[in-house]
C-alpha cells in the first residue's frame, strides 16, 4: 500500500504570508518525488475574527494601526514583501488593497473542498485580493463574481452567503488550530504530526515531506513484514 501523506494548511485570505507560504509549498511539491501522493487540504483561520461582516479599511493603514508604526513603514513592509512575492512568481499590489472580515470567504472555502476545487478557489481568492488593485472585502458582489469564475456554481454560492452554512466547519479548523497551538499563520500540520509554522523555504517543506514520506513507508514496510529477527513469526 503506496503511503499517502496529508497536509493541512491553515490560512487566511487577508494574510499575505499565506499567500507566499502557499507558492513556497508549491516549490517544495514540485522538488518531492512522490508529490502524487501528498493530498492538500485548506484549513480556515481568522486573523481578526473580532471584525463586523461588513468591515474594511486601507490595509495600509490597518497595519500602521495594529503594529502601532508610522505609515511610512507600514509601506515600506508593503514593498518588501511585494519584492518576496516577485522573487516567487507572483504578483503583488502594494496600494489599493484593503483589509476584512474573512469568513464568508473560509464558508466558500468549505463549499469550494465538498465540490473538489478548493484549490482553485484559494488562489482566485488570493489572486483577487493580493494581485489586483480593486478592494475584494466589503464587495459581495466581487467575491461571487471570483469564486464563480473559479468554479463554482452561483447559485450555490448565494445559498452559502445567505445562511449560517459552513460556519461551524469554519468555528471547528479554528478550535483545531487553537488545540494544536498555532497562534498565527500560515501553518502546516502534515500527516497530523510534523507542524511547519510561516512561509519557510522551499526546502524546509521538501524535509519535511520526505520525512513523512519515510515514517509511512517504514511503517508499511513493518506492517507487511511476516518474518521477525528469529525467523516467520506466523
């Protein structure tokens, strides 16, 4: 039986070293030789659950705010990690974008795992808020416009928004995340076991990984071994 490993990744749309740790990870899959076998699951964290639904605001100010710096530098972090970003491949709007309540978008998330495209739908997700200049938070009819485009069905979408569904899904990854100690994100928890916290190196992930990849396999091999240090044990 070919080992299987299973990572789960704990996230939130307005963070932007989600964004980076996601790409990172990527590398990581494709440097690992059996990536066939890793089966990627997106866990919902909220970085401020306190805020109203209907909250936005500039997010540089936002961060200026919270980390009690001078404006100027709350840009200046903007810059660098858009310079990070580029190094990666992606793009990264420095002005414009905006900072929200995320969780209708983790409910989609949810939505978008039963339907067999969470991924898809977390990088339109992510590609809308971080790559394009327009605010996504505060905007339904943005939101069902980039997750639609992404694949799912509109009217599913209203459904989900228009009621409670989900959100316990959403409350019990982040009761989990708490259990498991993880006080921000992103944050990696693979095969249960191995926890990776923030936008390592590529590197780091492929250790970890094969690290996985060579307890399940150990473990396999014991499991079908029928002959013990003194001969057939059966």
């Amino acid at each position: 039986m070919a080992a299987t490993i299973s990572v789960d990744i704990w996230t939130d749309i307005n963070c932007p070293f989600c964004y980076l740790g996601k790409r990172r990870f990527e590398q990581a899959l494709e440097q690992f030789e059996h990536r066939d076998d890793v089966r990627v699951t997106h866990r919902s964290f909220e970085l401020d659950p306190t805020l109203s639904p209907d909250h936005t605001a500039p997010v540089i100010d936002w961060i200026a705010s919270k980390y009690g710096m001078p404006r100027e530098q709350a840009q200046a972090n903007e810059h660098n990690l858009g310079l990070q970003a580029e190094a990666v491949g992606l793009d990264y709007q420095i002005d414009g974008r905006d900072y929200g309540n995320s969780f209708d978008m983790h409910r989609l998330l949810h939505l978008a795992r039963d339907k067999g495209i969470q991924d898809a739908v977390i990088d339109a997700l992510y590609a809308a808020n971080f790559a394009a200049p327009q605010p996504l938070f505060g905007d339904r009819d943005r939101l069902i416009a980039v997750v639609t485009e992404a694949g799912l069905d509109e009217s599913d979408v209203r459904r989900v928004l228009e009621s409670d569904e989900y959100a316990e899904a959403v409350r019990a990854d982040e009761q989990q995340a708490a259990d498991y100690g993880a006080g921000g994100v992103p944050f990696f928890v693979l095969n249960n076991k191995y926890a990776v916290s923030g936008a390592q190196p590529p590197e780091l992930f492929v250790q970890a990984l094969q690290q996985c990849w060579d307890d399940r396999s150990a473990a396999d091999g014991a499991a079908g071994d029928s002959s013990g240090p003194d001969g057939p044990t059966g």
